[in-house]
C-alpha cells in the first residue's frame, strides 16, 4: 500500500494543501509549530476517522473555518483509490468517502492501515515497571 497524494483543507494550521508524495521516503524537517506533526495527524485521521492527539476534534478544523477536509490518494493490490473525510463544526458530523462515493464509517475504517509511533510510545519500553504494565 502506497499514499501518492494528501490533499488537506482547512486542516489545523493548513488552509490547502496539495502534497505529492514519493513511494519510497518522505521526511517532513521545519522549525516548531509549522505543522509537521499536523501532517502525520492528517494522515492517521484519513485512515481512521480520528485524531492521535485530540479527543476535540473542533481543534481540527482551521481558526475562523466551518469544515476541515482530508483527502489521501493511495494504491493498493486493489487498484487506486481516493479516501476523503470530512468534518464539519456545526454539527460535528464526519462524512467519510471512497471515491466520492459516501460510505459508513464501518466500511470506511481498514481501507488504508496506518502505523503511528510518537515519543509517547517509548515509555513502554523506557518506563518505570508500572508504566510499562499499563501499557501507557
């Protein structure tokens, strides 16, 4: 599986953005605060419907914007194939997309299967025995 495009509208700090991914390697570098995380948080929140690092997904949508979009090209043994999520603020509805086509989010969620390992992650093997019992 292969993401080729990421296309985000009022996304976090993004407005639009249209990024063309290689198949091989990506690495985003920038100071802090210029949306690199905002990035990978895009990308787990097209997979999954739902974002790493919030439980308020208002606080996805852009300051002053009524919507955010997500949308991710990918390629798979299937062929190729367009995800999009939608959320909108008013009535905190997300709308999830398979080639334009509305689907529910249960046969949305497994179409593109995401990895995510952040800092966080190493207390479980760095942590104190409590830590790494819980499981974070």
């Amino acid at each position: 599986m292969r993401i080729d495009k990421l296309l985000l509208r009022n996304f976090r700090n993004y407005k639009q953005l249209e990024l063309t991914l290689d198949p091989y390697l990506n690495i985003f570098v920038g100071a802090n605060a210029q949306g690199k995380t905002n990035l990978l948080e895009s990308l787990i929140f097209v997979a999954s419907g739902h974002s790493f690092r919030t439980k308020s997904e208002e606080e996805l949508v852009r300051f002053g914007e009524k919507e955010s979009n997500v949308e991710a090209h990918i390629e798979h043994r299937q062929g190729r194939e367009r995800l999009r999520v939608n959320y909108h603020l008013q009535n905190k509805k997300k709308n999830y997309f398979s080639n334009g086509v509305e689907l529910i989010r249960s046969d949305f969620v497994g179409r593109l299967i995401p990895v995510l390992f952040t800092p966080e992650d190493l207390a479980v093997v760095k942590g104190s025995p409590q830590v790494r019992r819980n499981g974070v």
